[in-house]
C-alpha cells in the first residue's frame, strides 16, 4: 500500500499545480476490489484485461508475489510492451515482470528485502541496490518512500524541474533523491556498530552468508587480530563476531524460507549450515520455532487476508497484484529519460 500511494499522490499533486498532466486507472484482475496487508481495501476502475493500449504501466505487488502470478497477467502485459507500452514494477511487481519473462538483460531494482528470493528464482536477472532503475522500456522501484522519487524523475523529464520541485515541495520531501541513493542505513546506524573495524567485518560476513568466513579470516581481512575483532564487537555490539554471524545468517535464512519455495536443505546451504539438523536447531533457538512451524504459520496467515477479500468480492481467486496504468499529457518516451 505504502508504494501504491508513494506513486499516485505525487501525480495527483502534479495535476494540482499543472491540471491535466497525468490520468491514471487502477486495474486488477478480476475487475473487484483487493486488499492490502494492512487490511485496506482499495476500489479498481476495472481488469486489466478489458484494457487494449496503455503507456505506462506499473505492476504493484507486495510479499510473495510469485505465488499469486497467474498467465493471464503476463500475456496481457506482453501483449501491452509489443503495442508500444512501457512496463515497470514496484515493490514486488519486478517477480510479475521475471514471470512474465520482460525483463532481459534490464537492471532491476526490488525491495532489498526480497533480493535473496529473487535471485534463487531468477538468478540470471541482474538486481540493482538502486531506489529505481529506468531502462529503455522497463521501470523498476523498490518501494516505499523511493515511489515518489521515481515518480519525480519522471514528472521532471516529462514537465520540467520547477514541475517536480513544486511537488516534492508539497510533500515536504526535503530532496529528490537520486536513482542511485541507497536502500538501507548504512552499517553504522543500522546496526550501532560506530566503529570502522566492525562494520568492516560486518560488510564481509554480509557478503559470505552462503559460506561463512572463519575468525581468523575475518580478522585479517579488517586488519586485526582475532582478539582485537572480539574485543571490538563486544565493546560496540555486546556480543562476540561467531553469534552476531549466525544472526545474519539466520535472518537470510527466514527470509528465503517465508518468501520462496526453497526446501529445508537448499535453505541451509544458502545460507552457510552443514545439515538441515543443525540449521533447524539454530532456527528454533533464535526464532522460538521451527522452520517448517515458521512457513506453515506464514502461509496460514496469508490465506486469511485472502479469505477476507473473497468474501467482498466474492470472487473464487483474487490476486494480489495491482495494475496501475499512466497516461500523461505528454506520453513517456524511456529513452528521454533514461540513465544511460
């Protein structure tokens, strides 16, 4: 929802100051309502499929796409790209855009929650920590808050600075931020590690989750000894670098669980374990629950958000993903605003 609104309000606003720049029609693909992890509700103007031509459209979507894409969709949006249409994707729409088989040899920038699972499904598609990425007929965002900087962008190359600068104004915006701006904290704030020595080791166990580096390792690789690197984590962190480690790792490995398809034992090799005993005991004694307890109560709950829509739509399969088409006064031409 957040990224949903993050892209419409700055072009509502933009027809605020400059009436008539831009239209927009929400579509889904019953034509009904759907509904937010939030438990919002949001009224379409229709199905994407009575749709014939199109500009721009954007696919939004939030947790767990893959598991709501339906054909359909993807027909109609490759359908839409060969009449001339460009295709983008917030939040979780990239997953439709790779189903769907539109993405090529496109940078992608998602979610960095979800680049893990998107990139043991689709390992071949080349993801960016970019807050957006414009190719020549693909948009990618990450969502959140980086929706109103990619609308910016656009509503920049399309009606000008002052245009963009008066909306992000009236949103109390602060700045633009570029497409190349950072997704995350850096690892200082995020983790309150204010020391150079460990948010190095941080950045290289980060960077081999999959194979986790020794202490030894890590320590040459920060430039200290073994014993300086755990003195440095218990001063900053309060915890020793073997169990901050083990941390991370165990986050990657939630995510991968409760957001792809993964068994158990491809899960553990990702993410660094020997056996699927041994990742299983650690899971259990981070989280209070098992891996299989874990998805099982995850996919519990996304069945009852759906169970909800069913009943005011009353419709046998909503799908989560939303639609948003764009028409602007003046039609976007990627290649006018591309990066490259």
């Amino acid at each position: 929802m957040l990224g949903f609104m993050c892209a419409v309000e700055p072009l509502r606003i933009a027809n605020h100051f400059r009436e008539g720049s831009y239209r927009w029609h929400v579509l889904t693909p019953t034509g009904g309502a759907v509904m937010a992890t939030n438990g919002f509700v949001l009224q379409s103007n229709g199905s994407f499929l009575d749709v014939q031509k199109a500009s721009l459209i954007f696919v939004l979507s939030g947790f767990n796409t893959h598991l709501y894409y339906r054909s359909a969709m993807g027909e109609w949006l490759r359908r839409m790209r060969e009449g001339g249409a460009v295709i983008g994707g917030i939040d979780g729409g990239p997953f439709v855009l790779a189903e769907a088989d539109l993405i090529g040899q496109d940078r992608v920038a998602l979610h960095w929650d979800s680049h893990a699972p998107f990139s043991a499904r689709y390992p071949k598609v080349r993801l960016s920590n970019s807050l957006f990425e414009i190719q020549f007929n693909t948009v990618t965002c990450a969502g959140g808050t980086a929706s109103i900087d990619m609308m910016l962008s656009l509503v920049r190359h399309q009606h000008g600075l002052q245009l963009a600068t008066q909306v992000s104004d009236w949103i109390i915006l602060g700045r633009i931020r570029n497409a190349s701006d950072t997704q995350r904290l850096e690892i200082a704030p995020r983790y309150g590690a204010h020391n150079d020595k460990v948010g190095e080791a941080i950045r290289l166990m980060l960077a081999h989750v999959d194979k986790p580096l020794g202490l030894p390792v890590l320590s040459e690789g920060v430039g200290v000894t073994p014993r300086q690197l755990q003195r440095l984590f218990a001063t900053h962190l309060r915890t020793n670098p073997a169990s901050f480690y083990l941390k991370l790792r165990l986050e990657k490995a939630r995510e991968l669980l409760q957001q792809t398809t993964l068994n158990a034992s491809a899960i553990a090799t990702a993410c660094g374990f020997s056996s699927v005993a041994h990742f299983s005991r650690a899971y259990k004694a981070l989280f209070l629950v098992s891996p299989t307890s874990d998805r099982v109560e995850d996919a519990g709950n996304r069945r009852s958000n759906f169970a909800s829509l069913r009943g005011l739509n009353r419709k046998p399969r909503p799908a989560r993903q939303r639609a948003l088409q764009i028409q602007a006064g003046d039609p976007p031409n990627p290649s006018r605003y591309s990066k490259n």
